[in-house]
C-alpha cells in the first residue's frame, strides 16, 4: 500500500487526538463529538506536526489565489464553526483533505491536474462542508476504538524512523489495523458534505459541475496502477456512486448546473502554469509548454512557463529571453515583471533585478516576492538601509511570507542591531516549528530588548507558546 504524506496526516489527526485524549480533553464518555474549542485546540497541534512533515507551497501567488476561493465559499456559510486555512502540499499524489478546526488541504498534483477555477471551488466546497458538517470530530470520537498499540505502531513507523523498510512496515501493520476508522469518511458523511457543499457552492455561484469533472479526472487517475492511485479514493469512499449523484443532480438542476459568478480564467492558468514549471517534473513541464507553443506561438502563459522552468534548470539566459518574448503579448503582467526580476538577481546581475522588480512593484505595491527580492538584491549591493525598509515593507504587508521576516532579522544584524535580529529570527523559527533555534533567539532578543515594554511583551507571549510545543528540529530546504 503506498502512503503519501498526507496520509499520514491524516493518521497524524488521531494520533494527535489520542495524546490529548490522555489530558483529559476528549474521551469523557458524555462528549459524542469535541467541542469546537476542543477541534481548534487539536488544530493547533496537528499544524506543529504539519509543519515538520509536509512541504507547503509557500508561493504567495498560488496560496492567495486558493485561500480567495475558499474564503470566497466560507463567506456564504451563516455562521462558520471556524477561520478556515487553506494550503497547498508539494505532493503529486492526487488528494484534498481536511483537518480538524478548518485546515484544509489540497496536493499540487490535484490541483495542476484542474482546467478551471470551478473545479478547483468544488472540491474546496466539498472539503469545507466536511467541517461545517462536524465529520472530522466523528471520526476521532470513533478512533478510540483503535488500541494504544496500534498507536505506538502508527508513531514508531512515522517518527521514530529506523530502517525505511522497517518503518514501512510498522506503519503499514498499524495502519491494517485501524484504517477504516482513521482514513475514511462514511458513505454518508460523502453524501453529506456533496449535498452541503453543493448548496454553499451555488450560493457562491459556482456550478455543480465543477465538482463532477474534477471527479471524473480522480478516477481517470485510478486505472494507470496501483503506485498512482489517489489518496482521495482512500479518504473519500464511494466515488463512483457520488458521480451519479452530481450527475443526476446537475440534470435536474439545470439553473445551477454551470457557474453565474463572473471569473477571468488568467489567475486559475496562471496558478496552473507556475505548479507545472516550479513543483512538477522539469522534463514534463517542459513537454508541456513547448506542447502548448507549438498549438499557439503567441502563449504568454507558456512562454512564461518556460521561463520559470528554464530558471529553475539554472538556465538563466533562456529564462530571461523567455520570460521577454512572454511580455511581449502581456507587458502590464507585473508577476511576468517580478519573475523577470527574480532571474536577474539568480543571474547576479543585480542592477537589472533592481530596476525591473522596482517595476513590477509599481504595477502590483503588495507583492510580496517583489520586495522580498527587491530587498535581497539591495542587499547584495550593500544598500542595507534600503533592504531593511524593503524587508519592513514585506512583513507588514505580508507577515505570513516567513522568508521575509528571516532576512528582515538578517538585516538588523549586519546593521548592528541584535536585539530585533534575534526577535525576528526567533519568530520565524517558531513559526517554521524549530523550537530550539527559536528558543535560542527569543532569549537572547529578551535580554536585548528588556527596556522595551512592547516587544518584551510580545517576546514574553512567543516564549510562553513554545513552552508546551513538543518535537524536534528538522533540516529545512530552501527555495529561495
């Protein structure tokens, strides 16, 4: 059986259930499901193991454009359980899948499979009324029927590693054991959440058949073998009976059978366009969009493609010309222009990378890779007063964007100011869940920055956080 990351996610939901469950929070035998604020609690807690063993796509471009959608469909809800996060794994395998208190998840490899925003709405929608449905804290109330020996083996093949075939192995046993209660949802929990999730989509004024094309290609996905069987059809039963319902619902709903809500298709092709060239398979990204080129030679999406691809192979010079011939057909796109920028500074021509990013910044202020590499740049140019406004800029505007606010405290170093250079380096290590690391700065920033009441505070705050955050370390590979 081939385990995806996940999965083991979602094994990593009840494992994290099971553990709190010891603290007393969830097996008092009057609860039948948590409470939300139990779900969010487990939330929280799922998040620290979620950002040890998952890659997250971190590209501000492709996040904000599934978090708008998502939020755009929680917005029809009356009165949402949660805040609802929305993610994106660098996983290939093609799986969605929520979490406990709003975290949803969809893999990369899902979403580029997508021909259209409405697809990507109807799995979303589907995902959100799992949670508005209350499924997830079922399906924990019902893992307790799963023995604290199937759980060491679960937490002994995922954490504690040993040989990969042993830890295969431990995982896979334990996951023999209690699979069906901790990967799947019911027959009639997927009927719930179509049935709820159709309702809220339309509200949005997406169609229905969205959902149903985006199926159809999960199951398409299933007959190439067993290695590229989707996670989706493990966690999500009943696939086929669920296309004849859409299907039947889509014939006896005509009115909301397709989309009413007005969408410019760029933004869904753009999003398409940068998983395939930066997060897939280069051969493949490049078949693709030399496919697309010969079909049209004036693609500036696929011009752009190949850019981006062309600069992640080191091929600096193809990607800037490239990336010329993409502006071409579309010279106000300011992603093309940051992009274009980006090479540059990869190229080290520095001066060009100022010019061109100071561009796309014009066209889009809040963009946070254009000051990120636009601060990067003045960097290298030894203009470290004109960095650390660029870095400020980015972190206020974009404080979730962490490498940001890790080169923001690199900054204040080189220019002598230690205190807020360890703050913002224990801030971002907090929030990349090394502990230790952010352990180390947040203490040293606190006894720099004892004067200041404010930042003590906050300091005092992150401290208190990590004091109950449990794990280790882990190497980290950076795709700046």
């Amino acid at each position: 059986m081939r385990l995806t990351r996940i999965a083991l996610v979602a094994l990593l939901i009840i494992a994290v259930a099971m553990r709190s469950g010891s603290e007393g929070y969830l097996f008092a035998s009057s609860y039948t499901y948590l409470t939300t604020k139990e779900e969010k609690e487990l939330g929280k807690k799922l998040m620290l193991y979620v950002k040890k063993h998952l890659v997250l796509i971190e590209d501000p471009f492709i996040i904000n454009y599934v978090n708008r959608i998502g939020q755009y469909i929680v917005a029809q809800l009356p009165s949402p359980p949660f805040d609802f996060h929305f993610y994106v794994v660098k996983e290939n395998v093609y799986n969605a899948f929520a979490a406990p208190a709003g975290h949803v998840f969809i893999n990369s490899g899902l979403l580029a499979a997508m021909d259209s925003e409405e697809e990507l709405a109807g799995i979303l929608g589907h995902e959100i009324a799992h949670v508005l449905c209350r499924h997830i804290s079922e399906q924990i109330e019902r893992s307790k029927k799963i023995g604290l020996a199937t759980l060491a083996g679960v937490l002994a093949g995922i954490f504690l590693g040993g040989s990969g075939a042993a830890a295969a192995a431990i995982t896979t046993s334990s996951i023999a054991a209690g699979q069906s209660l901790t990967l799947k949802y019911s027959r009639e929990n997927e009927e719930e959440a179509d049935q709820v999730g159709l309702k809220y989509l339309t509200k949005a004024g997406y169609g229905g058949g969205g959902l149903l094309k985006a199926l159809q290609k999960i199951r398409a996905k299933r007959w190439f073998g067993p290695e590229d069987i989707p996670s989706y059809v493990t966690t999500h039963p009943a696939i086929e009976a669920r296309m004849t319902y859409l299907d039947t619902w889509i014939q006896t709903h005509p009115e909301a059978a397709k989309s009413v809500r007005p969408v410019d298709p760029t933004g869904f092709r753009k999003v398409r366009t940068k998983l395939i060239a930066l997060y897939g398979d280069t051969g493949a990204a490049h078949s693709t969009f030399d496919s697309e080129l010969r079909k049209d030679p004036e693609n500036a999406l696929a011009y752009y493609g190949k850019g981006l691809v062309l600069n992640r192979d080191g091929k600096r010079q193809g990607a800037v010309e490239n990336l010329k011939r993409a502006l071409q057909f579309r010279p106000l796109d300011s992603d093309i222009v940051r992009d274009l920028g980006k090479t540059y500074f990869h190229m080290g021509n520095y001066a060009s990378a100022l010019k061109t990013l100071k561009g796309a910044l014009a066209f889009s202020p809040k963009d946070p890779e254009g000051w990120f590499f636009l601060g990067r740049a003045q960097m290298e140019m030894g203009d470290l007063q004109g960095a650390l406004n660029s870095f400020k800029t980015l972190v206020k505007t974009a404080p979730d964007y962490l490498p940001g606010t890790y080169y923001l405290g690199e900054t204040y170093g080189k220019l002598g100011n230690l205190g807020e250079a360890h703050y913002h380096l224990g801030i971002y290590y907090k929030e990349r869940g090394r502990f230790k690391n952010a352990k180390f700065h947040l203490n040293r920033a606190l006894n720099l920055l004892a004067k200041d009441s404010e930042r003590k505070q906050t300091i005092e705050k992150a401290l208190k956080e990590l004091s109950g955050a449990q794990g280790h370390d882990h190497n980290e590979r950076s795709a700046w």
